[in-house]
C-alpha cells in the first residue's frame, strides 16, 4: 500500500507545522488522504474557522474544500497517521493508530495557541487492519453535533471545523454517502499514545531510548506546561504531567456525568492528555436518569454505561501510570507507589466536581451550598432522581419553573425534599446557567443525520442551531427542548461507522 501523492500550494492561505512529526517520528507515518472523487461541503463551523484565523469564504472554494479533505495541502505540511496503542473494553491492542485519520499539522491561532488540524475518513491507513479507512456522512454529522454541543455547554472537547460528503459510496450494512469530518482538537496524544511508547522503547532495546521521555517532555509543553517545573520532586516532570492528566480527567468526567452524556467507548486510545473529550461514536445523551444506560451496540457488559464512566477513567488513568512507570523512578516499588499516591487523587478530585456540580446545578451558592443541609438535598435529590427516573435535562428545568412535582411518581417525597430545597434559598439565576434546556435529543438527531444521509440538510440547521444555545427557555426552540417521545423506542448506536 502506498500514500498517494497530493498536491501541494505555496499559496494557500494557511501554515500547518508538524512538531507532532519532528518531535515523536517513532509515532508519525507519513501519509496522504485517499482524493475524493466530488468534494461537496455539508456543514462549515464559521464561528471555529474564525477563531482559527482561516477564512470562512476561502474554506467554501473548491481549494478550501480540497483542503478539508486533505487533498490540496499547504507547502510545508506533513500529514501523518498518528500510532497508538490501546486497551478497548479491557483487552490491549499494541497496534491502533489511525487507520482512517490523519494529522494534517498543527495550527497557531491568532491568539497564539496550537491547535491539531486532523481529518476522519480520510482513506486507508497502514493502520487500517481490516477497516475500509472511510466514514459516512450520518456518523461525522453526529460528531458534528454532539461535540459542537459539548462545547456550547462548556464541556472541554474536540471540536468540528466541517464535514465534506467525498462522492464516494461507503459500503457498510447498505452503501452509504461516504464523508470526511475535518477536526480541530488541542492535540491528540491519548492514553493510548503512552502505552505505544512503552512498548516500543521497552521491546527494542536502546532504539528508543528517550522515546517515552520525548513524549511526555511534548505533552507537559503543549498541555501542562507547569509540570516542567517539577524536576526536584520526586516523580519529576512525567509524575507532575500524570496528576494533571488525572485532575483534567477527573472534572472532564464529572462534566459529563452532570450533562448526562454518556461517551460509549471510553477504551484508552480514546481517552486524552489534554482532558478533551473525544471521539464520538456511540456516544448520546440520557434522558430518563438511570445510572445503567448505554447506548452502545457492542458494550453488552454495560462497562461504559453513564454510572460506570468515572470508574472507567481511573481504570484508564491506571494504565497511563504504568506506562509511565519508568520515568517515575528508577526502582519500580518506589515507582509504583508514586503512582498509586497520584492516582488515588482521582476520586476526591471527581467528587468535589460532582459535588459542586450538583449544588450549583440546585442553586445552592455560598453560604447556602456548603451548609450540611445542603450536602442531604444534594443527596435526596439524586435519591429521587435514581428512583423516579425523570427525564435529566427538563426536570432540571421544571424544578427551575416550579413544575418539577408534575414529573415525579413519589408526590409525598418530593415535596418534602422541595421544602427543604426551598428554605435553603436557591439562586434561580445560578440554576438557568447551569442546567441546560437544550441537548443533542437522540431522536432530533436520528432525524436530522437520516435526512442527511438522503441529501437533505434541512432539519440540520435548525438543530446545530439549538445545541449551539443551550441555556435559556426559547419560543424558538421548543421542539429540542423535550425528551423522545414514547415511540422513539430504545436508542441504539453503533462504533466504527
Ligand atoms: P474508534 O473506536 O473510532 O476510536 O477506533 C478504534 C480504532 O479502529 C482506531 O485505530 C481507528 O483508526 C480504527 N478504525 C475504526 N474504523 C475504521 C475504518 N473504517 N477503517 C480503518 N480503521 C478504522
Ligand atoms: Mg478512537
């Protein structure tokens, strides 16, 4: 298999580097994306374009088209198929990488940041194993609008810059439009980029040497540049990054717990540095609360179901320890032990992120919030909560308007648990921040990507329309205000589409 030869500008209107690729080559594989036959642009994120400092106008030409696809790249550009490895529902695979991806390069902002510029469903990769290295419109769509949603409720995530339907047909169950999302993240070193480090400098003897210690010096500078300054503590710079991996993990978790989203596939390959969330496959968001939901075809188990997912991340977070373990220390007790300490700051971490959640979520500030009588509504709130089974997001909202007794089964429970609420004095303000009226609603959703995929965007503006604004009861937006209807039935999603 060989890369195809793509064509190069020295006139585009963007400058990619690739420290990724210079720093961390054991990593890199060059590689170009396979050329779409008739480019068609679906969905452009303005707003990102904008932020990045690339021209909205200029991205909607045939040559900005050509270059979300990764088929005109600026000169000077190194697209690269990034290797990782990763443990998928507990089980290690030493050989991920991106078998449909690439890193086109990294971009610095106007304000100076880098950020990574990658593409999925960009052609086979020699990490494709038996994959078609292809995507199809629905599912790019859906990381679309799932992740720009994530980010309008202040989620960290990877975001979207746009999807391109390619004018090739994907098979898959039946032939689909085939697509390729053009994403923008802080980077995308994961758990699972370590673990490859690992083994490689581990297995081959001197050949990498500082491979490992390479990664984490580009990591702690991209992402958590104060760990650099940890060099007299015992751990050093790669324990200092470790904790800070687990204090980004920790709130990221608790962001989504109290969103209601559940991620579906939470294996270490998908698990970041940055504590972005990302790769949205059989993700959703819950509706009726219930701490066992999945939406996951393949996760039978419910290991990633929405209750599991702070576990999960530890568990993750435990295999970035052991593979870090060797620059811990040099005696791997000592090292272990580092480990552990670190990693055992994960649950307090997690629980004060909840905790604050919660309490500002039921409008309880300052003085209110960290009375002792207000850790027992938090409590008896979330009791009613797993035993009624309210829909999350508009029960949040009914209790903002007073409505909330009208969604419950236990009356007599609930208003007493509201008395209690009630004398505590809850700041209604703090409440509409904080509790979103509008999620991606599976069933909107369903709709609008099953539209897509038959050539009509109609019902996909108006819905990234109202992700995009989440806060706030609107007359405009009342139909992606509510939860499923009955009918709707249970939701399934499916990974690797
Ligand atoms: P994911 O579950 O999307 O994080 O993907 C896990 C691994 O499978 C990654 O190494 C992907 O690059 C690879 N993969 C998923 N779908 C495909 C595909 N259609 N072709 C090639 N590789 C794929
Ligand atoms: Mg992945």
């Amino acid at each position: 298999m060989t890369a195809e030869t793509v064509p190069t500008s020295p006139t585009l209107p963007v400058t990619l580097s690739h420290r990724f690729a210079d720093d961390l080559p054991e990593l890199a594989l060059d590689w170009q994306a396979e050329t779409a036959p008739a480019p068609q642009l679906l969905v452009l994120n303005q707003p990102l374009a904008v932020e990045l400092g690339l021209d909205p106008a200029w991205l909607r030409t045939d040559d900005g088209v050509r270059f979300l696809v990764g088929n005109l790249v600026p000169e000077g550009a190194r697209p690269v198929a990034q290797a990782y490895a990763g443990h998928q529902f507990g089980g290690y695979s030493p050989r991920l990488g991106d078998g449909r991806a690439l890193l086109l390069g990294e971009l610095t902002t106007p304000d100076g940041t880098l950020r990574d510029l990658h593409l999925k469903g960009s052609g086979r990769t020699p990490f494709a194993r038996g994959g078609d290295g292809l995507a199809v419109v629905g599912p790019m769509l859906r990381e679309y609008v799932v992740s720009e949603a994530m980010h309008a409720l202040g989620v960290p995530t990877t975001r979207a810059l746009a999807v391109v339907a390619t004018g090739r047909t994907v098979q898959r169950e039946v032939p689909m439009p085939g697509a390729v999302l053009t994403r923008v993240a802080s980077s995308h070193l994961r758990v699972g980029s370590f673990q490859y480090a690992r083994a490689l400098a581990g297995g081959e003897g001197d050949r990498h040497p500082d491979l490992l210690r390479r990664l984490v010096d580009h990591a702690v500078a991209r992402h958590h540049p104060d760990a650099a300054h940890a060099t007299d503590r015992p751990g050093g710079p790669a324990l200092a990054l470790f904790e800070a991996v687990v204090a980004a993990q920790a709130d990221l978790v608790a962001r989504w717990m109290l969103v209601g989203f559940v991620h579906g596939v939470m294996n270490t390959d998908n698990v970041t540095i940055s504590g972005e969330t990302i790769d949205y496959g059989p993700c959703a968001f819950l509706e009726a609360f219930d701490p066992t939901t999945t939406f996951s075809s393949i996760d039978e188990g419910g290991r990633y179901a929405y209750g599991n997912q702070p576990p999960m991340a530890e568990w993750d977070l435990a295999r970035l320890a052991e593979a870090l373990l060797p620059l811990f220390h040099d005696d791997e007790a000592e090292a272990i032990t580092l480990a552990t300490t670190a990693l055992q700051g994960f649950r307090p971490r997690y629980s004060q992120a909840w905790d604050d959640g919660w309490r500002a979520k039921l409008g309880l500030a300052d003085e209110a919030a960290t009375s002792e009588a207000a850790a027992g509504v938090v409590d008896d709130f979330l009791a009613i909560l797993q035993t009624d089974h309210p829909d999350l997001t508009s029960f949040l909202v009914h209790l903002h308007a007073g409505t909330a007794r009208d969604h419950v089964l236990d009356v007599v429970t609930f208003d007493s648990w509201q008395q209690r609420w009630e004398s505590l004095g809850p700041d209604r303000d703090l409440m509409e921040r904080t509790n979103p009226v509008r999620v991606p609603r599976n069933h909107l959703v369903e709709e609008a990507l099953t539209a897509a995929t038959a050539g009509d965007l109609a019902p996909l503006g108006p819905l990234l329309a109202a992700i995009a604004s989440p806060w706030g009861e609107s007359a405009d937006f009342q139909a992606y205000a509510g939860a499923a209807p009955d009918t709707f039935g249970q939701y399934t999603t499916y990974c690797g589409t």
